[in-house]
C-alpha cells in the first residue's frame, strides 16, 4: 500500500523538484541538509516532505563495525558456519573454506558478545571497518539526484528516478523499445519491464532483472548501463538487436531499494508487513521462490536477513517477476541477476552442491563472459554453482527459472567489488563496472544470436 505520505512525496518529486550535488544534501537521520545557503526555498519544502514522510530511521549504526577472523581449524570453521547460519549477524563476507577471512558486521550493541564469541572459538577478531556509520554516510552524501529528467552513471539513483528515465528512454526510442508497468510493489511502486530489440516477440531472449537485494546499489546502477548502451547506442549493436530481444528489469524490490536510500542503507530485504504479531518487516526476495523453498541458507525467522518469507511468493513482487518469465518462458534463452558483491558469475544449483546436468554448458558460456569482461578493466571474476562458489541457498530466482521456468542458462553475477567497499561500492565505479559487464552481456547476447537465431 502507499500511505498518504508516500503518495505526497511521489506528487512532490513529480513536480520536476531536483536535488542535485552541491545543491541540497538529504542524509540518513535528522540531519537534513548541507550547504543550506545554496537551496531554493522550493527545494526545502520537498526535502521537508520528504523527511516528515518518512518513517522512523532503520537500523542504528553508530558504533557498527565489522570484524575480520580467519579460521585456521575444522572446529573454528564449524563454529563460524553455526554462527552465520543462526542469523543473528549480518556476514559481509561469508565462512568458506580454512585460511580464508570471514567478515561480520556487528552494531555497537554487539560487538562486545561477538568478539566474546569469537575468541572463545580461539580466534583473533580484527577490526576492518572501525565506523561502518560513516563508511554509509560517506556514500550517502555523494547525492544521488532524485527527480532528474536523466540518469547519470555518476551517480546512484533511487527506483522513481530510474522509472522515469526509463518512461523517457522508451518515448525516445519506439522503434527498440517497449515499456510495461507489470505490476505493483508492495507499497504500491510501479514495476517496469523494458523490452528492447526490435526483430519482434519470436526473437530468443535474455531477461535481466536487477535490485532484487535492496542494499546492493551497484546492480540497478548497472543495469541501467547495460540499457543505456543498447539503446542510445543501438548502430553499434543493431544486428544484435535484430536478433535478440532484451528483457530488463532493474529494480525488482522498489520498496527496500528506497528504504535503502531513506532510511537503513544495509536494508536487504522487501518491506512487506510483518506477517504475525511481534515479527519484523520484509523477507529475502532471494529466498522466496517456489523451488527448494525454505531447504537450505534461509530462515523461518523473520527478523533475520535471509528469512525465506510466510510462504513461497509471499512477496507480491517476486510474483510479479514470475508471471514475466513464465510468460517469456518459451522464448528466454539466458537469464541474469545482478547482485552485489564478490565478483563472481554463478549458475544453478544454489539449493544444493548438485550440479544441473547441462553444467557445462552454462560454465563455458560464463567463462566466455568473465573473459571479455576480464579484457576491459582487468577486473577477475570466478566462475562455478552458486553452492559451490558460496553457499548453498534455496528459494532463488536463478534456480527457480531453470528448475521451474526451463530457461537453460541461468547466472546469478555478484558484481563488484571484493570485500574492499562492502555494499558501498563508490559511485565513481559504476561506469567501469557497467562497461565490463557490458562486455559480458555482448558476448551472451552474440552466443544466443548465433545459437537461437540464425
Ligand atoms: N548472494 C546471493 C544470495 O544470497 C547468491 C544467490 C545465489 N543463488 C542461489 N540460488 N543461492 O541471494
Ligand atoms: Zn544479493
């Protein structure tokens, strides 16, 4: 549902009102602006909306750290596994394998029973991010410019923001591109398919849905790059175009993607109420598909980040996404996730160290991505099963669409970076990442071509 209040701030952003850097800063919390001096008095009155609109703040974290051990034993290892799967911390970087360093971030009430922990396993926390508030706020002032007509790369974008770019690209480009609003969010945001190519709907296709973890910026932000090249660059591409259709959807969870901006920038998860008394707002969007629901990597408690949801499509977003690909089933060749971070192009399984048989298509394929995307910018990534490279994690989209959709090849993409920068990837990186991955989508694009349509 939309409150009244949303719906006021939605009308106020339409009003053309821009914030852009050096102008007005909105920041998390009550601090509400800088360089005030500079601000039109218009602008004020939005960004006063804007914070009266919004809700009571997210997560507290001043104090926030994280906390860097490296299991050197089996028991060290086992313990940090029970510890990541008990949900009660937010792992930035997950336990893998011995000699290889798990991150944890922990709120200030926190840290003191955490390091307890981890040093009555034997192990040595240290200290990596000693003030994860600023490292957030850092990011958060560096504006992303909300309400403008145009999308820029400098910058991130709330999910208004890209809708309306995207609204603009397609009234620019009717002959490559078709906009949909498929459907509505939880509190009531539009979401939007864009379809670009212009052979016609019997083309094979690549679907690409982006945002689907809400703190996780740098996937819409390259998603609407891959869109952008396509389309306003379209001679350079016009025989892929021809035969190939492009389904996009940069923003699949529009409600915690802005909760990210408003209020809690590491909000994961959807917005939806909690489903009993006493439970907390929103489940995993990754955790909530009909295939393997609720088997491995997800949680009933709904509180915790990776909680699996009420029931399978409890989230009236992800069933949206799902009535898409069921509909472009028969056509869709290659679907993509992006997600963020970790560098890595992972295929089915998640929900188990199985590998689908056709494995090794899907692998070469990948490593033909991760090659042309290597050539660019010299960035790395890996390549293998999302159990096998991470963790096992049942109830993903990835899994769903080869398990239940059929479409063959299917890759979930951790994009950038490694660990250096968590969630709060600078903004200065989304064009090398977008040109990489770009790299990358040519070569899926001119593998379906060559394999579906000639
Ligand atoms: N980091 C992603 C997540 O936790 C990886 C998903 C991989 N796919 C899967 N089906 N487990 O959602
Ligand atoms: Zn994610």
């Amino acid at each position: 549902m939309v409150t009244d209040a949303q719906s006021d701030v939605n009308e106020l952003r339409s009003n053309g009102q821009t914030m852009r850097r050096g102008q007005c800063v909105a920041r998390r919390g009550s601090e509400v602006v800088s360089q005030v001096s500079r601000c039109t008095m218009n602008t004020l009155l939005v960004l006063a909306a804007v914070l009266l609109a919004t809700p009571a703040r997210g997560q507290d974290l001043s104090g926030a750290k994280t906390l860097s051990v490296v299991p050197q034993t089996e028991a060290q290892l086992k313990e940090l596994i029970k510890l990541f799967d008990a949900g009660q911390y937010d792992f930035w970087r997950e336990p893998r394998d011995m000699g290889m360093s798990v991150d944890i971030m922990a709120t200030a009430s926190q840290v003191q029973e955490l390091t307890a922990a981890l040093e009555r396993s034997g192990l040595k926390p240290q200290v990596k991010v000693d003030d994860v508030a600023q490292m957030v706020m850092r990011q958060n002032s560096g504006v992303y410019s909300r309400g403008a007509r145009s999308l820029d790369w400098e910058d991130y974008h709330d999910s208004y923001t890209i809708n309306r770019w995207m609204a603009q690209l397609a009234s620019d480009h009717p002959d490559l591109c078709t906009l949909e609003t498929v459907g509505k969010s939880y509190e009531g945001r539009p979401m939007n398919l864009l379809t670009v190519g212009k052979g016609g709907a019997d083309k094979p296709g690549i679907f690409i849905d982006g945002g689907i973890h809400a703190r996780e910026w740098i996937s819409p932000a390259t998603v609407t790059f891959l869109v952008n090249q396509l389309v306003t660059n379209s001679s350079a591409h016009d025989d892929l175009l021809s035969s190939v259709n492009f389904y996009f959807m940069p923003v699949i969870n529009p409600d915690g993607y802005d909760y990210s901006f408003t209020d809690d920038r590491l909000w994961r998860k959807t917005r939806s109420e909690p489903a009993s008394p006493g439970g907390c707002s929103g489940a995993d969007a990754n955790r909530n598909w009909d295939f393997h629901w609720m088997e491995a990597g997800t949680s009933n408690d709904s509180c915790v980040d990776n909680y699996g949801g009420s029931a399978p499509f409890s989230e009236v977003e992800m069933q949206v996404v799902r009535d898409q690909l069921t509909r472009l089933r028969n056509t869709t060749k290659v679907y993509l996730t992006f997600h963020s971070y970790g560098q890595k192009w992972m295929y089915p399984w998640g929900y188990t160290a199985a590998l689908p048989e056709d494995w090794q298509d899907l692998d070469r394929l990948a490593r033909d991505a991760v090659g042309a995307l290597k050539a660019v910018h010299g960035t790395r990534y890996q390549v293998g099963s999302s159990t096998r490279t991470i963790y096992a994690a049942s109830g993903g989209s990835d899994d769903w669409a080869k398990g239940v959709a059929g479409i063959k090849y299917c890759y979930t993409v951790e994009l950038r970076d490694l660990g250096t920068h968590y969630f709060t990837l600078p903004p200065s990186l989304i064009i090398p990442s977008g040109q990489e991955t770009f790299a990358a989508l040519k070569v899926i694009a001119n593998f379906v071509k060559k394999t579906y349509s000639d």
